[in-house]
C-alpha cells in the first residue's frame, strides 16, 4: 500500500509520515530529503544556485522514481509537490490513498512564523505580513490539496491523534 500526505509548509506531513510508516512498518520517504541526498545539498541551496524552475524539475522527476521504489510506502511531499506540473494525476495514480493534513490559515502562520529560515518560499516574508501571503498561497494551492482522495482536518490535534485519524482512513 502506497500512501502520500500533502498539505501547505508546516502541516505536518514529515512527522505524521515518519510515525505513520513506523506504525505500520512500512518505508518512510520525505521528498526534499529525497531531493537532498540525490543532489547533495539542500533545498535552499538548491534554490538560492539554481532557482526555482530547477526544483520544480527535479521534484516532478523524483516523485515519479520514489512512488515507483516500494511496495509498503509513506511518502511526505513538499508542499509545493501538488502544484505543478501533472504531479497531482501521478500521486492519485501510483498511490493507493492520498490524504490533505489541512490547517486553517491561524494555524499555519503560528508554525511557520517560528520555521522560515529553511523555507525559501517564506523565508523573506515579515511576520506581519505571513497571514495576508499564505492566505492568497493556500487559496491558489487548495484546488491541488483538495483533489487528495481524503481531507483530515489538522487544526489542535496533536500528531498521535492525526497518524490515528489517517489510518482510520487506510483500513
Ligand atoms: C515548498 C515547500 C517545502 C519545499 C520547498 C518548496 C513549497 O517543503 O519543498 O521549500 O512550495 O511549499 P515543506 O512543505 O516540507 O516545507
């Protein structure tokens, strides 16, 4: 069983992966580290020396190869991983369930304003100005998060609730 966690930076979807895997005993795969080993630097490197446009390319090339790698697999994406390109038809086709940890706007600025430095994305945004960017971003991006075959709702839960809310959806 193949099963792929989406959702906006910060939702979660690394650590309810890594539980959920060890849970169920089976491989444990996080996308940007996936990326980082492969091109031996790390995202925001990767980033500030080639852009943008080249991660979305070699993120939309490593999806593909790490849903094809196991049988038994959880697999944590970036959050950008939905948005581009036809990632999202290539998730629900390899995957055997798909699930968007979803977290209200409030929720999202409290984790994140404590995380930018590793985040390109949001790293040069002040504080201040975190609701108004991730409420536009997230309203793009839903329509992608949204297209997940199941919704858990993420907001005051803490992670052994999520990874037993997402398995009641597995079995
Ligand atoms: C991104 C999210 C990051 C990482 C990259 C781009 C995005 O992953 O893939 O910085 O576009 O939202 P996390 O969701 O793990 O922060």
């Amino acid at each position: 069983m193949r099963v792929v966690l989406v959702g906006y930076m910060a939702s979660g979807k690394s650590s309810v992966g890594k539980l959920l895997a060890r849970e169920l005993g089976f491989h444990f795969l996080d996308l940007d580290e996936y990326i980082e080993q492969q091109q031996k630097k790390s995202i925001k490197t990767i980033f500030s020396e080639k852009g943008e446009i080249f991660f979305r390319k070699l993120e939309h090339e490593m999806l593909s190869e790490v849903l094809d790698k196991y049988q038994d697999l959880v697999l944590s994406t970036g959050g950008g991983t939905p948005c581009y390109g036809n990632n999202m038809e290539t998730i629900l086709q390899k995957s055997d369930h798909s699930i968007y940890l979803q977290l209200s706007i409030p929720a999202l600025v409290e984790r994140i304003k404590g995380e930018k430095e590793n985040r390109p994305l949001v790293k040069n945004i002040k504080n201040e100005d975190l609701p108004e960017f991730i409420g536009k971003h997230l309203f793009e991006r839903s329509q992608y998060y949204a297209e997940a075959k199941h919704v858990l709702e993420c907001d005051g839960k803490d992670l052994e609730t999520v990874v037993s809310e997402v398995k009641q959806f597995l079995f």
